[in-house]
C-alpha cells in the first residue's frame, strides 16, 4: 500500500484511477480494460508530479525526506556494495543497532560503510531507535573508522536521523562527549571519506558522521542543526510555523549548495526517491566511485589538508591555501584584492585620516 503525502491528494486520487482502470472486473463482472484511457491518466499523473514536486517549498520537501517509503540505509547498501560484512559494538557498551557498519566492496574496492538506519516497519524502527544513535553507535563508528584509517581504507557513510538519541541513559553515558569525538575522528582522517545525506540529517548527530571531504545530498533531502518544528518551537514558542522556519534556515540541498555547505546533488525520480529506488540507487553508486576515484592520487596530508579547507571555506569569499612558508604547516588565509585595500585602509586609517584633514585645511587656505 502507497503511502502518500498531504500536497499529493490529486496525485492519489489519479492512481487510485489506474488501479481501477487495471482491473479486469468491473461494477457489472468482467469487462474489457480501457488502454488508452490508462495511458492518458498515467501521463496525467506524471505531468502533475512533475508540476508539484517542482514547485515544493522547504516544508514539503522536509515531509519527502521523511517519507516512510523512502529507500533507507540498508537498502542502498545491500544494492550498491557487495561482500559486505556487519561489525557491531563498541567494546565499551554494547551495540547500537540505529548504525550499521562494516567493510565492503564497491568497484572490487574495500571501504567501510556505515548507514544511520531509521528501520522499514513499526518493529525494525523501535529496534533501529528511530535512526537516533546512542553514544555506542558513535563509538563503534569511532573504532571502526580509526581502523579504516590504519590500513588506508576510504569510508562511505549515509546520513539518515533526526539527531541523535537525547534520553536520560544516553545523556548519562556521554551523548556529547561521543558526538564531539567522533566529528574529530572524521575531521583526523587521512584517508578520503564520503558523506551521502539520503533523507534526514539532522543536529549534530548527523554533523558526527558528516564532516567528510564530500559531502553530497539527494535532491528531496535535508540538512540542518535542528528540526524545522524545534526551531519553530524556540524561536515563535509555536511548532505550527514549521514552514517559516523551514524557509529561513536553508536546509534544502539547492540552497547548501549555494553556501558551500555541501559539495554535490544527486537528483531523485520524478516524485522522489521512494518511487523509483533502483535508479537512484544506481546515481549514488556512480557518484561514490566518481568521488573516490577523485582522490586516488591524494597523498594523506593531501586528504587531510583539502578536508581541512573545505570547512575553513565555508562562510568565507576565498577560503583558506596551503602557506607557501616552508616553515608553516598551517594554513593560509587567501583574500581578494579588494579585502586586501579594505584591511590596509583599516589598519591605517588614523594616517589616512590625518592625510586628509591636511589635504583639507591646504584646500581651504588656497581658496580663501
């Protein structure tokens, strides 16, 4: 059974049509089936698919990222990596079944992939905790990365949580302290890894598996620092104005991109991924082998130094280069000609200040 969304009622309506007209037994027994009226309404039902889903605004697109048929984490990697095999535990804890992790095969390549899996039905999401990771999910994400790492495997990780698990038992084994260490360990690498945001990446519990050298969001996907009805709830103290908050934060994947927050979009089927989750299946194995094969002749301080900048870039005009100082292993910050004028005349303007209240008082004493 098709799940559907408010904004898809007409939609609805049209395939509900269909699988009328596809069907041999009609009020009065069987009958013949109307080819060419099917035909016409499955083209209306595109038209008007691709008529809504072109006009969303960032609230709807929200409600499509967390569509409930939506492809998830366990998905794509069943379908794009082969050999896989499961890790768990954080040799601390326990296991946390909301991340699954493990190495696998893409292009006969290894690379450790890890999903935050949000679960297909009502019992897998209470045992996947909603997507929502404890801190030994971010631990055993942690060690297993840190081991990557050692023998110089990349890393592909797809980002799916509302944010991380905010109960008491979370809190008290260190819910900060894990997310805090693990966005280190992923800004520490040396080897390349890829973020794909696939529905929702939310708070920091998707900014500790995001903070890659690539990060790439699906076209219906979103990526903030809180949920548009918590925003909503802080800001105006009324969850109702979901769609203004949704506007004004910029979580949808065109406007990322604009402010360099996220390097590539993958565009989904027409009506979203959970339309058609073969193909764009398909679009993200290829975007990870292009991706990774981008970073086959990096060396790690190369890897390391272009995560380093990328972050360091984002909110600046030119960003940050590697210092020409040989005594320097630092960064560099690069600025446009016209930063360079703004900077002088600043720090000197006592000087320029003076220079034309001179230039000033000669003018004067010329005249009179």
């Amino acid at each position: 059974m098709k799940n559907y969304l408010e904004f898809e009622k007409e939609i609805k309506a049209l395939e509900q049509e269909v699988d009328e007209l596809k069907s041999p037994f009609g009020s009065e027994g069987i009958s013949e089936v109307d080819t060419k009226k099917i035909k016409n309404t499955q083209a209306e039902i595109n038209e008007k698919l691709k008529q809504t889903y072109d006009s969303l605004n960032s609230w709807q697109r929200t409600q499509v990222a967390r569509h409930e048929d939506r492809p998830k984490s366990n998905f794509y990697i069943k379908k794009i990596f082969s050999q896989f095999t499961l890790l768990s535990g954080d040799r601390y804890f326990g296991d946390d079944k909301s991340v699954i992790a493990g190495f696998g095969l893409i292009n006969n390549k290894s690379v450790l992939i890890i999903g935050q899996e949000k679960g297909e039905d009502l019992n897998s999401r209470i045992e996947r905790n909603f997507g929502m990771m404890r801190p030994e999910g971010y631990r055993k994400c942690i060690r297993l990365m840190k081991l990557a790492d050692r023998f110089q495997i990349p890393i592909v990780s797809f980002i799916d949580t509302p944010g991380a698990y905010p109960g008491i038992g979370a809190e008290q084994r260190g819910q900060a302290s894990a997310i805090a260490n693990s966005i280190e360990c992923c800004m520490s690498l040396t080897v390349p890894n890829i973020s794909i945001i696939i529905g929702e990446g939310g708070s920091g519990g998707a900014i500790a598996l995001a903070s890659s050298n690539k990060i790439i969001m699906l076209e219906n996907s979103i990526y903030s620092v809180i949920s548009p009805e918590g925003c909503a709830s802080i800001l105006w103290r009324d969850p109702s104005k979901s769609l203004q908050a949704a506007e004004a934060m910029k979580l949808t994947a065109k406007d990322l991109l604009k402010l360099g927050i996220i390097d590539e979009i993958i565009s989904e089927p027409l009506g979203g991924a959970h339309r058609d989750p073969e193909s764009i299946a398909a679009d993200i194995k290829h975007s990870i082998i292009k991706n990774l094969n981008s970073f086959e002749n990096f060396s790690k301080d190369e890897v390391y130094d272009h995560r380093k900048a990328k972050f360091l870039q984002i909110g600046r005009d030119q960003g940050f280069s590697k210092s020409t100082n040989l005594n320097d292993h630092g960064l560099s910050y690069k600025e446009s000609n016209l930063q360079k004028i703004k900077s002088h005349i600043d720090k000197n303007k006592l000087v320029y200040t003076g220079v034309a209240l001179l230039l000033i008082t000669s003018l004067i004493a010329l005249l009179f």
